[in-house]
C-alpha cells in the first residue's frame, strides 16, 4: 500500500488571519503546523503527499516546506487555479476567491487512482487521527467507501471568536449527514450557533464535527468532477464571486443518495488552528506542552 496519499489542501489564502498561515512558526524551532502534521503521517506510515497549491504561493512554499519534504517523501504538486474550470465556462469578473475545496481536491484527476487522506494544511489534527485514517486506508474496500475523522466540538473550538464547523450525525460508525453551521461560540464546555445573529441553538461539547479529515478513494473524484459543472450552473449566478464547491457537501450528498458511505473514526485529540492572529499564543502554548509531554521531540525529524 505505498502508494497511499496525504493530500494536502493549501491553496487557500488565510483571509480573517491575514497572510499565508500555512508558513507560520509555531516553536520556537520555526517549524510550522504543517510540520507537525507532516510528520505525524510519516510515523503512521504514509511516504506520499501531494500539495495542492496556487502558483502565486509556488515558490515560498517549496522554498519553506516542499524542498525539505522530499527528504521523506514522494512529493507531487497539483495547482489549484480559478481557470480550472469546465469547457464552456468563463470566470466571473473580479472572481479572486478559489473554487472551494471539492474543486481542490477535483484537481487530483488523472494524478492518483489510490486511496489517499486530506488534510487542511493549517489545522493541527493529532497524530491518532493519521494512524486511523491510515489503517482505514490500507483495507480492501469498495471505491464509494470513504472515511471522515471526527473531533468533539469543545476540542476544535476558538476563543476568540466565532467558527465554522460541520456538525455530524453518527448511527454507529457511519455518517448520516453533516450540517455546516457558519457561527458557532464556546459557551463554557459547550457551545451555540446561529443562522441570524439572534437566535441561538445549544450544542453539546462531546458533538462530532468534520474539521475536513477525509480518507477517500477513487469514486469522490469521479463524483467531483462529475457535480462541479452542475454547481457552476446553479451558484454562480446567485453568488458569481465567493461561491464554493465544497468537499463535506459533495461527500454528504453521496452519503443521502445512498451513493456512498462514510465511516466516522473518533478521535480524542485536541484539533487546534489559527482562525484569528489571537490564537497564535495558544496554539504555540499547546505545541510547548505536547514537546514537554513527549508527544514530539524539540527538532522534528532528528
């Protein structure tokens, strides 16, 4: 099974961070969440990563991380681009936003025929959820046979402000349907969302949410590819400058159409990200504790 993936999404430009968050240190070593993230699925036993990029971001991003990665890894790229688009189809004027992240990973088409994970590349996940998405990996199953690594809300949850979460529904060890829910808030060891910026639903801590861990294999991406022009028909003329096609909507309709299914792996990890700058210090604080803790050493990779 070498030719298992990680792919990694990091096109995206982080827009309420401000800047390229996929190159921000987080140690004191400079080592970036990628690295962490990175690492963890080299111990779980992946030797593939395919970096999903903009060629705007091209040359810092080998420069920071992609050249050091060959070192453990097959690295491949694929871009990301607005102009990726079907024929017949013209980008909108003024369409800087990419296309969202079921059109990232739509670009892997013709790429890999094998099973792979995906990844944000800015979100810190753990190493358990790389060790049970790889085993998920490794078994022999059908093509429409997905995985979603799930983490309870309180674990994924800022305290700076508002995030965005997909809210799953598990029977057993399958999804039944995930609601993304723009706005959500710590409250206590809980939460609450809104639609309308006044009324407020309570959501309990332990609610597994979707922080965009897949594992997936052949059939997403015929899927895709096969429902980007149909997107493309129906948003763009209601929202031509920021509409997504998103990855957890394409595979949760599957999932309704019975097309598919999706096996929920928990994980107890804490997932930690930089939504907004101010939690920078508390994920560097998180990372101190984990190296103290043994989880990491200080120089990853000696």
């Amino acid at each position: 099974m070498q030719d298992l993936s990680l792919v990694v999404m990091a096109a995206g430009m982080g827009s309420r961070f401000g800047g390229l968050k996929q190159i921000t240190p987080v140690d004191d070593a400079g080592h970036m969440i990628i690295d962490f993230s990175l690492y963890d699925a080299y111990r779980a036993g992946f030797r593939k990563v395919i970096f999903v990029i903009k060629h705007a971001i091209e040359e810092e991003f080998k420069a920071r991380i992609g050249k050091r990665m060959e070192r453990y890894f097959d690295v491949t790229y694929v871009y990301q681009e607005l102009d990726k688009i079907p024929e017949g189809y013209t980008i909108p004027e003024g369409r800087v936003k990419p296309w969202g992240t079921g059109h990232a990973i739509a670009c892997l088409a013709g790429v890999t025929d094998a099973p792979f994970a995906v990844i944000n590349s800015d979100d810190f996940y753990g190493a358990e959820a790389y060790r049970v998405v790889y085993d998920f990996l490794q078994q022999d199953l059908p093509a429409n046979c997905y995985a979603m690594v799930s983490f309870p809300l309180r674990n994924t949850l800022s305290e700076n402000g508002s995030v965005s979460r997909g809210v799953c529904s598990v029977e057993g060890n399958l999804l039944q349907d995930v609601t993304e829910r723009t706005k959500i808030v710590r409250r206590g060891n809980n939460a609450a969302f809104t639609e309308d910026g006044e009324t407020w639903t309570e959501l309990s801590g332990d609610t597994p949410v979707s922080m965009n861990f897949w594992g997936f294999r052949r059939g997403i991406l015929d899927r895709l590819c096969a429902d980007f022009p149909a997107f493309l028909d129906a948003e763009l003329p209601k929202n031509p400058l920021k509409c997504e096609f998103a990855l957890p909507t394409v595979a949760n309709r599957q999932v309704q159409e019975k097309s598919a299914s999706v096996r929920v792996l928990q994980t107890g990890d804490r997932w930690f990200g930089v939504t907004y700058p101010e939690d920078l210090p508390g994920v560097k604080e998180a990372i101190r504790a984990l190296k103290e803790q043994g989880a990491y050493p200080e120089k990853l990779w000696d």
